[in-house]
C-alpha cells in the first residue's frame, strides 16, 4: 500500500491531484501538512484525512507516510524532497521541480545516492488527450516533422493560472521566474516526450510590462536530434480578448493543432480533416498518480524521472537566463 503524505496543501492539491491519491488502488492519503494549521485541519476535514500538521519534519516522522507529495511553491521542493529520500521516502514532486537546473540537478544527485524513488509531475504525459497527439505522431498521421510552434499569450493576469493568496507565481525568488515558469513546463515536457532528445536549444527574456518582478515575455527554440525544430512564444502582458494557447505540430503530409490547457486534437491531411474533442478526467493527475503509484510499486517504469527534469529545467534556463 502507499500511503501518501502531501506537503503543502493548495489549491492545486483541491481537485487536480489530492483525492486522486485514494481513487487509485493500493493508494491511500492519509496525512497532510501546511505550515497554516488553521488551513492544514480545513483541508483535512474536508478531504477526509484522518492526520494533519503544520511541520513536515513532524508529519514524515509521526503519521506513517511511506511516499510524499510536494506541491509547495518550487522555492521549498528542494529541501523538501532531500529531507523526504534521505527518510526513505518515495516523492512525487509538483512542476517545475525546482527553481533552476543547479538545483534540479542536486536534487537528481540525491535521487542516486538514495535507495528511495521520484517522479516529478508533468502529468499530461498520463491525459488521453496528449497521449493521443503522441500516438498519431509515432504514426507518422502527419508524415515527418518539419516544425513546431507554440504560443502561449496570455493576459497579466492569466485564467489558467490558479489563483493563491500571495501571487508567488510572478516572484522569482519563490517560482524561478514568471508564469512562464508555471505554464510552460507542461508544454516543453511533452515536446520532450514527443520527439525525445535535444541537441541544442536557446532563447531570451525581457520584462515589457513591468508589472512584476519577473520577466513577462519569453522567446525560445529547440532542435532536437531528429531534426524536429520547436519555437516557443510566451507573453503574458496581450489584451484578454488576445489571449491564445496553442501548438501546430507541421509535417511533411500535413499538421496537428491543439491547445495544451484545452480539450481537442485536430489534425489535416490532404485525406482527412478531423477534431476529436476530450473530457478530461475528474482529476486531471489520476493518471499519473495511476503510474506512480505502479513505479513505486516495481510494476511500471517511471513515468517522468529527475533526469528528464533536468533536461527540461537547462532548456527553461536557457530561454530565461541571460547570457
């Protein structure tokens, strides 16, 4: 059985994620902790979790926890998920994983020097939408890749961004930057996922607005090693009515469109011309959560790794780290 302890319960943990962990079998949520204990309790009645704190320490030490979810602001995964593997304890750690590559990378380190396991939670690789995009590509629906494009604009203050009490998002000492570093995760891991290893990647960053600390415009582009090229485009400072999420996939024989935080595939050949559209689950990380649980059980492989997150978080600091 895996009993599940999860660290820092937000609002993310509310329907995306927190009552999947006792909808999958040989699961089970039995503790959570937020330093608020007001909120920790809230979130425990609520959810029916027979534990809560306000201290992890406590909360990995008392409760009986064998896994644990981190869904704090990135600034803590670090140091959450190092205390977590050296207790023995299998992680599943929110995206981005951390703040930066340096620290992704130090958390990778931890992970070999531990006999414990993690996964980080880029979780539409698990969504049956994308692993439908995934599948028309291995079947070459499209022909060949030639090119990728991705653009992500949005207003300052975004609808697909959950909403917290204090906006950390845009505070890079908490996020690692702006809401380019809690969207555009979920984009470039499936890039990665779709068309595997990169070869050389770049790009930049400014702030146009100045509405925030962080930057609020992001340019970037990825060669892959065969040959697929991706160009990326986030702003988040466009008019409300402007606002667009979408990725063309182009081939040789034609194209797939669909948006990452939608529910329709679509693609275009010179022979079909077709629009599937999706219900995602209920809780859109069960999936996933499905597969972890498998992995940390020896019946599955992982389904995202630290190494793959790290790849993932040198492509970001590239886009946003100025040279």
């Amino acid at each position: 059985m895996i009993n599940w302890g999860i660290i820092g319960c937000g609002n993310v943990t509310e329907l995306k994620s927190g009552p999947a962990f006792k909808k999958v079998a040989d699961s089970d949520l039995i503790a959570v902790m937020r330093r608020d204990a007001v909120k920790a309790a809230d979130y425990a009645s609520r959810h029916l979790v027979s534990k809560w704190y306000s201290d992890a320490d406590k909360m990995m030490a008392e409760a009986g926890v064998n896994a644990i979810y981190i869904a704090t602001p990135p600034s803590s995964h670090l140091e959450y998920a190092l205390a977590a593997l050296e207790k023995g304890f299998n992680v599943y750690v929110e995206k981005p994983v951390t703040r930066n590559a340096d620290e992704a990378r130090a958390m990778a380190a931890a992970v070999k020097q531990s006999n414990a396991k993690l996964t980080v939670a880029h979780y539409r690789r698990a969504v049956p939408m994308f692993l439908m995009v995934k599948d028309l590509l291995d079947k070459q629906k499209i022909g060949e890749v030639r090119t990728v494009q991705i653009r992500m604009w949005q207003s300052r203050k975004p609808k697909l961004i959950a909403e917290s009490e204090a906006n950390w998002r845009v505070l890079p000492e908490f996020s690692g930057g702006g809401y380019f570093h809690d969207l555009a995760p979920h984009q470039l891991d499936l890039m990665l996922y779709y068309f595997g290893e990169p070869e050389k990647y770049h790009g930049f960053s400014l702030n146009q607005s100045a509405s925030t600390p962080a930057d609020d415009h992001v340019c970037g582009q990825i060669q892959f090693k065969n040959k697929v090229v991706v160009n990326g485009s986030w702003c988040f400072n466009v008019a409300e009515s402007l606002a667009t999420d979408t990725c063309e996939v182009i081939g040789t024989k034609g194209k797939i469109t669909f948006p990452f935080f939608g529910n329709y595939v679509s693609w275009k050949t010179d022979t079909e011309d077709e629009t599937v559209t999706f219900k995602h689950p209920q809780h859109i990380q069960q999936p996933m959560i499905e597969k972890i649980v498998a992995y940390f059980k020896n019946e599955g492989p992982n389904p995202c790794s630290i190494d793959e997150a790290v790849v993932l978080m040198d492509i970001m600091d590239s886009f946003t780290k100025t040279k």
